[in-house]
C-alpha cells in the first residue's frame, strides 16, 4: 500500500476509491472500471496486486457489516482484498474503525461535472446508512459474482473458511492464539 496515491492529509486511497476529474478521491463510491479490473485480473481491492493464489484458487478476503457474515448469501459491494490490506482497513478507515463516525454513506453527492466520462453513478439500496454494530473479516471458501446492468458486481459468499468480527478498529472475538488468522 506504500505505492498508492494519497489524498492531501497523508491518506493512503484505496485501488477501488473513484477518482473524480477535479482528482480528488470520493471515499464512498466504488469506481465500477476498477472493479471489474480487479475481478478480470484478481486484483486486491485496497492495493490493486495480484491476491494469491493455492493451487487454482484465489485466497479472497471480505470486509463487511455482520449482516454480510451472518446471512446465507452474504453479500458484498466491493471486491476481495488481501488479509494485510483488509485488516489495515479495518483499523483505519474512519466507517470502519470509528464509532462515533457522523458521515452517511448514502450522502455522498460528487458534482456531475466532476463524474469520470464513461461513468455513471448508482446507489445501492442494499446497503444500510447507519454504522453496522460490528464488521466482519471473512476468508472466503467460495464466491458467486453476479452483475447488474451497469458491470457493478455483487460478491455472494455462501461459506467461510473463517470469520471474526471487529469493533472500533480491533478484533472483538477472533482467537487469542497470537498468530495471525489462517491461509488455506
């Protein structure tokens, strides 16, 4: 992640963050081209390498609401992402990591004039305003892609290899056992 553009406080921006004509990072929208880049290529989501892979298989991590974890169809908007990169997600991005975070992502409102050419902008209504109580980091067994009109893919995850859950920028029930959290 050393290698992505930041914004100018110093942040890292996110392989998948839009970047708007005026090149500043809409935080909140996903840039669809990116996405399917990520998909063709098996790219991370945060850091735009190549994840890995175990004998045919891509190693897929997923961030998301609980809800995403706890249902048979999990669901998720953006694409895999690698364990680092996923667990730095979750202790910095402010809607994950902070709880007292005030921003709505359905706010989010760029100037159209500002939109990338070629570019369309789509809500998702699948996707909660409010903060989620807790977040998941998933590593995915299996995943279905589906698309809708517009190329925008839906992650669904009907199993996992393993699952913990966050809060506030740490793990809240993940196992004591010092070592970080399996590969397949």
């Amino acid at each position: 992640m050393r290698t992505l553009p930041r914004d100018p406080r110093g942040y890292p921006i996110p392989y998948l963050v839009m970047i708007d004509k005026r090149r500043q990072p809409q935080f909140t929208i996903n840039d669809v081209r990116r996405a399917l880049e990520c998909d063709r290529k098996g790219l991370c989501a945060i850091c735009g390498k190549r994840l890995e892979r175990v004998g045919t298989e891509r190693v897929q991590w997923f961030v998301g609401g609980s809800r995403c974890f706890l249902h048979e169809h999990g669901a998720f908007l953006d694409p895999p992402m690698h364990l680092d990169c996923a667990t730095y997600a979750l202790r910095v991005c402010p809607f994950l990591a902070a709880r007292r975070y005030t921003g709505r992502i359905d706010a989010a409102k760029p100037d159209p004039d500002a939109i990338p050419d070629g570019l369309a902008l789509a809500r998702h209504d699948g996707v909660l305003p409010a903060l989620p109580e807790r977040f998941g980091l998933g590593l995915a067994e299996s995943v279905t892609i589906s698309r809708d009109r517009a190329g925008a893919a839906t992650y669904s995850v009907p199993r996992w290899r393993y699952v913990e859950f966050w809060r506030a920028g740490e793990p809240i029930d993940a196992p004591d056992t010092g070592e970080p959290p399996p590969t397949p």
